[in-house]
C-alpha cells in the first residue's frame, strides 16, 4: 500500500496509435486488444494501474479503436449464458475488467504525437498530479513501481520517470535521460531529457519506460511545444522544457521485468514469459522445453 492517497490520482493511457510494426494485423484489431495468452495487453496494462490504487482511467482512443473500451464493460448477455452452464471461472474472468477502474474516453483527432495524445486529459485531472501509462508495455505489479513513483512524486512535486537501464544500440529507440546519483538507491536526477537521440549522441543509456508522473504544468508545456521527432510533438521534449524551467525531475532506475508487447519479437517474449508462470500451462512449458531441445539439436 502506498503511503500517499493514491485513490485521488488519475491515469491517463494513450493509446491512439495505428502501431505499424504489426501492421496488417493491427488494420482492424487496436494492438492493446492482441492478446497475451487469455488477458489483452491493455488489460495487464490497467492491472498494473489498478496495483498501484488508481480507480481513475482516461483512454485517449483513435479512428477504429472503440472496442477496447468494450473490454471493460459488462457483458449480460454472456455474463447470462456462463451463469447457466455453471462456469464460475470464466464468469468471474469476464467480469474483471469492468471491476478494475473507472475507464474514460476521448479521442485523439489526429496522431500528431504523445506529448499530444496526454494534452487531452487536462480537463479530466483537473489540476492534479496524474500517471500516464503507455499501453503496449507493462510491469509486474508486485513491483511496485507505480506506486514509489507516486510517493516520490508527493514528495518533490515534480515530474517523477521510470528508467531503465539498456544496451547502448538501443537507446535511439527511446527517450533517454542524464542523470546523478542521491542519497537513496534507484533514485535519480535527472540533468536532461533527448528524445531518441543518435547512439553516439545520447547522455547515457537510461532509457525511458512508458511510466510517467506529471505535475498538471505539463499541459503549459506542451501547449508550446513544437513538433520534434518525426515531426510530433513529444512528450519528452515538453518535460523537457519544464526541467530547464527548474522543474524538479526525478528517476526510479527499475529494475524489475518489463514486458514490452511494442514490437513483435517483444510481444512473443511476453506471451512465452507469462505462460511459463502459469500453473494452468504446464504441458505448453514442457512442449517448449522439448522444442527448444529439439531445434539445438538440429
Ligand atoms: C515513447 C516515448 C519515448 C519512450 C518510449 C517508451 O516512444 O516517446 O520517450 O522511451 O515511448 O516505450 P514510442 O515507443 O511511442 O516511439
């Protein structure tokens, strides 16, 4: 439980994006529907929210991407259909991500960029500190992560990241930060922001992961931010602004598991790494290990 009332802070997922890299899949079906095994992305994504106390949601949807709010609506009629044939597992498994969170919506008119994207819940987290959680891409929370970067956050005022360290080839993939050591372990400062910046260019190689805590001046920020990157406006470059404005920004260097559903090689890595944790998947687990074997071999 965490130590600050974290019930009144809001979150807000972005999740307008047409997601290329799986494209044709993702022409009809939104990429945080793709399941992991039973549960869509998105699902694990607001779990992890919920872990952390936050009841309040806001998905910023696009053109073609309603149905993953029916994911967290009620069903009757199925709800109906399971009660008579007695299956209680899966009527409880249905109902679930109605029970999670409050989930709103607004759409994002057109994909000009994240930074963009979190500009629409101004109105929504009137004035507070809010989360932001990118949806392809989720942490355990028996990590905790969430909820020490809410404290933190109660704590400086500021904006607070989740880090997380990389080879250097793939920081140009990502914002990355500068940062220096304090007193407590995995907390930082942060002395700078690039977004995705040239591998020889970049101030380290402390990635950030799509867990963000922002004061409510980001919205200032981001109303005078220009595109960059790719010609969108980041969401990067806005908190950048507001750290040279003398905003306090703080890291928490994670180091628990990431799973990363962004990129195919990513999202097969989570289905794999889930399913060798579930105690209801053992003959896949003992499938993959012969498999694996097997192809040694060959
Ligand atoms: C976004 C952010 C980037 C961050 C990344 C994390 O990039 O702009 O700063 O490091 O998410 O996944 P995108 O993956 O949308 O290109």
């Amino acid at each position: 439980m965490s130590a600050v009332d974290t019930t009144r802070i809001k979150a807000v997922i972005p999740a307008a994006g047409i997601a290329t890299r799986f494209l044709p899949a993702t022409k009809a079906v939104p990429k945080e529907l793709f399941p992991v095994i039973d549960r869509p992305v998105l699902q694990h994504v607001v779990e992890e929210a919920a872990g952390a106390d936050i009841r309040d949601i806001l998905l910023v949807t696009g053109r073609g991407k309603t149905s993953m709010v029916d994911h967290f609506d009620r069903r009757p009629d199925l709800e109906q259909r399971l009660i008579d044939r007695g299956n209680t597992a899966r009527l409880s498994a249905i109902m679930e991500p109605a029970d999670l969170a409050e989930i709103y919506t607004c759409r994002q008119a057109e994909p000009l960029g994240l930074g963009h994207a979190v500009s629409y819940a101004e109105s929504h987290v009137q004035g507070e500190p809010f989360a932001v959680l990118l949806a392809d891409e989720f942490t355990d929370p028996n990590d905790k992560l969430l909820s020490r970067m809410i404290d933190l956050q109660a704590q400086t005022g500021g904006i607070v990241l989740a880090l997380l360290e990389v080879p250097r080839d793939e920081v140009n993939r990502y914002g990355v930060a500068a940062i220096e050591q304090t007193d407590e372990t995995d907390v930082v400062r942060v002395t700078e922001l690039v977004e995705k910046p040239e591998i020889d260019e970049a101030p380290s190689n402390l990635i950030l992961i799509g867990r963000y805590i922002l004061p409510s001046a980001i919205f200032d920020a981001i109303r005078v931010t220009g595109p960059g990157k790719g010609g969108e406006i980041q969401l990067t470059d806005a908190m950048a602004r507001m750290l040279a404005d003398g905003t306090p920004v703080h890291g928490i260097v994670f180091r628990g598991t990431r799973h990363d559903t962004g990129e195919p090689g990513g999202y097969l890595r989570t289905i794999v790494e889930l399913a060798m944790q579930r105690d209801d998947l053992t003959s896949f687990k003992e499938w993959l290990t012969n498999f694996v074997a097997q192809q040694g071999e060959g």
